[in-house]
C-alpha cells in the first residue's frame, strides 16, 4: 500500500510534470517575473469558472480578506461578526485593522455560523459579516444574505475552503461560493482544494466600484503608477504560482469529484455510527470536502479525540485537529474580552472533532485501511 498522507501533492505534480515544467521555464525564459501574462491569464479563467465580474489576485488568503476588509472605508471600533471556529487569518485581519471581532457559534451538525447567533450579534456598529464556508460546505447564504440586507451589512465570504462549491438558492438560481456576498476572498496556500505551488490568493466581486478599490488597494493603493490615492499594501500573485495555478484549475472539477467519492467511502463506512458523526450535507450545496472532518460525540471530550488521533499516528495514518483553539480563546484577542464569549457549541466541537486524510489520489485500499482502523479502535475503546 501506497503511505497515506494528509495531502498528497507530489503524485499529482508527477502526472502534470510535463506542463508544469514547461509552464514554469516559460516564466524563467520570458523573466516575466512579476505581473507576468499568465497572472492575467489566470485571473480571466478563474472569472469565467466562477461566473464573477472581476477576480484580483493577491499574495494569500490572509492578504485577501485584509484588502477586502480595507476596501470598506470602516472605522477603527466598527464591528466584524465571524464564527470563532475558523482558522485565525480570519479574525487576526479584523484585529489588524483596528476592528472589532465578533465571535459568534457555530451549528453543530454544519460547523457553519449559526443564524440565531448572528441575528442576535448585530449592534449599531456591525458593519459586515464574514461567513466562513468551513472545510467545503457552503454556509445557508440565502439566509445570511437575507439577514445582511435587512441590516444593511456587508458579507465577505471566506472561501478558502470551498473554492468550486456551489450555493442553490430557493428559487433554482446556482451561484458558486463565494460570489454571493460583496466581496469572496481565497487562498491557493498548497493544500488548499486550489492550491499553487507556493503561497497565493484572490478576491472576487460583481461590485465594479470596489473591484477598482480592491485592485488599487493591492497596490499601493494606485491606479496611476506613482499617484497614491488611498493607502493599500503591496499583494500580488506570483507569476510562476499564476503558470501552475492555470494547469491546477483545469483539473479542479475532477479532482472535487474524486474528493467527494472518498467522502463517500468514509460516509459508508461510518453510517450510523453511535459515536463517529460523519460530515453533514446540506441540501443547499455541493460539499467539496476540503476536509473530511469526524464528530466524536462522547462524554470523553478531547480525551477519546485524541486517543484515536495517537492511535492512528502509530499506524501510519495521519490525522489534524483543525482547530484545537477557537478564535475567542486565542490571546491575541484577550482585549476584546474574548473569553467573555459563551459559544458552547465552538468549544463541544474544538474538543470533538478530527480530520482523517482527504484528497483526489487515496484510492481505496488506503480508504479501507483508515476506516477499518478507525472502528476497531473505537469498538475496542467503548468495550
Ligand atoms: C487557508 C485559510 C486562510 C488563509 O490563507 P493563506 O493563503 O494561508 O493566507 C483564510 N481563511 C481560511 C478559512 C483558510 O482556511
């Protein structure tokens, strides 16, 4: 058997050898270096895969949610509401720019922002709400959308889990995420479902009038080299992560597909589980399993999570905890009084949850293997 890994990037580089190489001398023979053709290139078919106006690529998905961010003219103390069971570049950019970081619960069974919990956040102040669409699954953006409206708020998706999902709207209207709020931000970080070869990300928008602030604010916060209207920061794609980006997209849909048939052997394997609760899927997305992400449902918290995640290690199968601190226990935000924050529902699954390997190359002897030994040692375990 072939080892299992996390995230395997070195088997699909074999199979996509020949263009990568040849994409990435091209840069090196041209010195397109910075802005090369292929960053264009790229940020047009990324467009047309996500049937959105305008794409501007940046350095990562950090820089990505902070240049959406800056490109809304708030105030220092204007509020930011997102889910504390995220990945920190979410909340740290809020913080960064002087905001204030709302953390609000999550639902159980989605791991998405919890709609009771944002309705009852909203103050004065709140100015935009970022939903994070975590491990793949869309958060309900009809429902957040309908609540951003009614309180005239800004929506900055978070997608740097679930580029190429998509969102069905009630009325049969198909919308990939994040295209569905005012701005949607990612990452092409390597493990990410989009990855590049080295770090990388991009903010999407219909909005022609913040997509021009987005550009400007990317760089330097000019439009006109040396005319520096606002202050802006210096993000941009490299070109040679733009040469292999332009090869990976080709080949999202497929490896989505081959991603969601892993998930399934999983599902199967864990189907009525008492203790093991397998991914929800909801009936307004396509889960595009950025993580394949177990529940623990036991009384035994951390202690039977990690157990099994030690259990694992022994035999060759790795496992992630994301993430073991949610947001509003982080001290980098003890003076907004995080620890003020009661999110039951965060803490229940920071203690629960556990990610096994997930990406387009396990096949099914490996896929077996894992969920075999992921049974036996919790039927041993309750025994
Ligand atoms: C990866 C990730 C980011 C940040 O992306 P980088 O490219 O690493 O800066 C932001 N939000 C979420 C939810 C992520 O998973």
């Amino acid at each position: 058997m072939r080892p299992i890994q996390m995230v395997d990037l070195k088997s699909e580089y074999q199979r996509l050898k020949k263009d990568i190489d040849a994409a990435v001398i091209d840069v090196f023979e041209t010195a397109a270096f910075i802005n090369g053709n292929p960053v264009q290139q790229f940020a047009d078919a990324l467009k047309i895969y996500l049937d959105v106006k305008h794409v501007i690529p940046c350095a990562n998905g950090t820089d990505a949610l902070q240049i959406a961010m800056m490109a809304l003219d708030l105030q220092p103390g204007d509020e930011i509401i997102t889910p504390s069971f995220t990945y920190i570049a979410t909340t740290e950019v809020v913080a960064l720019l002087r905001l204030k970081p709302v953390f609000v619960e999550v639902d159980r069974q989605t791991f998405n922002i919890d709609a009771d919990s944002l309705r009852k956040a909203i103050t004065q102040k709140t100015k935009a709400i970022v939903p994070v669409h975590l491990y793949g699954l869309s958060c309900d953006m009809q429902t957040i959308m309908q609540i951003a409206n009614e309180h005239n708020l800004f929506v900055i998706e978070d997608n740097a889990q679930s580029i190429g999902g998509d969102f069905y709207f009630k009325d049969g209207t198909v919308k990939k995420t994040g295209t569905i709020g005012n701005i949607g931000t990612t990452s092409f970080y390597p493990a990410k479902n989009l990855g590049a070869y080295g770090d990388g990300g991009a903010i999407f928008t219909n909005d022609d009038s913040l997509a021009q602030k987005l550009t400007m604010i990317a760089n330097h916060g000019q439009s006109k080299r040396y005319y520096h209207d606002v202050v802006g920061c210096n993000s941009r794609l490299d070109t040679v992560q733009a040469a292999i980006l332009n090869i990976r997209l080709k080949y999202l849909d497929k490896n989505i597909e081959a991603r969601r048939k892993a998930a399934a052997f999983y599902d199967n394997a864990f189907k009525n589980h008492p203790v093991i609760k397998t991914p929800f899927q909801a009936d307004y997305s396509m889960h595009v399993f950025h993580q394949y992400t177990l529940v623990l449902d036991s009384d035994e918290r951390s202690v039977l999570r990690n157990a099994l995640s030690n259990y694992l290690t022994a035999k060759k199968i790795p496992s992630m905890i994301y993430y073991p601190v949610p947001g509003h226990r982080q001290k980098m935000f003890d003076s907004f009084d995080s620890l003020q924050y009661d999110l039951p529902v965060t803490d229940w699954l920071t203690e629960r949850v556990i990610s096994l390997p997930m990406h387009p190359e396990l096949n099914e002897e490996q896929l077996s293997y894992i969920t075999t030994n992921v049974l036996e040692f919790i039927s041993n375990h309750l025994s």
